[in-house]
C-alpha cells in the first residue's frame, strides 16, 4: 500500500502561486493544467519508493529526511516519515536558490 501523501499548507500555496505564474507566463490553462498536474501526479512514485531521491542540499540542519527532486523545473522538497511522506516546498527551479 506504501506511504500517505501529504501536502503542507504552505507547499500548497507554493502550488497555487506556481499555477498562476506557469498561467501568466504561458497564457494557456491547458498548458498550465496538464504542467501542474504532472508535477502533483509525480509525488506518487514517494507513496512506495520515498528514498529515492537525494537528501535536500538547501536544507539546513537536514538530519536525513528531507529530500528534493524536480519536475518541469519545479523543485519540491518533502519529509519522509515512518508512514506518511510530507510535501513541504514546492519551488520555481529558476529563481535563486534559497535555503530553508
């Protein structure tokens, strides 16, 4: 069955303002639709395989359960716990990078 998904508050907000910039941008809702639920549909992999990508370099303190990949240049950094997987950041690739 694997790992629960949850998305944090705050990755969530980080999702819809990603949304509206990829809209602006694009001045296509198919388009930002179908990029924005790629990224949210590939979280999914976490739910069985959570280790799979590597510890998140921009995390400071990171004891080993923060993690990062990206998809479509949006950086999404989650925690892996016993039984859930967290996702706590979701991030344009091309801004400067930022620790947390």
């Amino acid at each position: 069955m694997g790992k629960e998904i949850i998305w944090t508050n705050y990755a969530t907000v980080e999702l819809n303002e990603a949304f509206l910039d990829l809209l602006e941008q694009s001045e296509s809702i198919e388009i930002t639709t179908r990029v924005m639920g790629e990224v949210v549909e590939s979280v999914e992999i976490l739910k069985t395989h959570p280790e799979i990508y590597k510890l998140d370099k921009l995390r400071k303190n990171n004891k080993g359960t923060i993690r990062a990949f990206e998809k479509h240049s949006y950086r999404i950094s989650y925690q892996v716990e016993k039984d859930t997987v967290y996702i706590i950041r979701i991030r344009y690739a091309g801004k400067e990078p930022l620790e947390y």
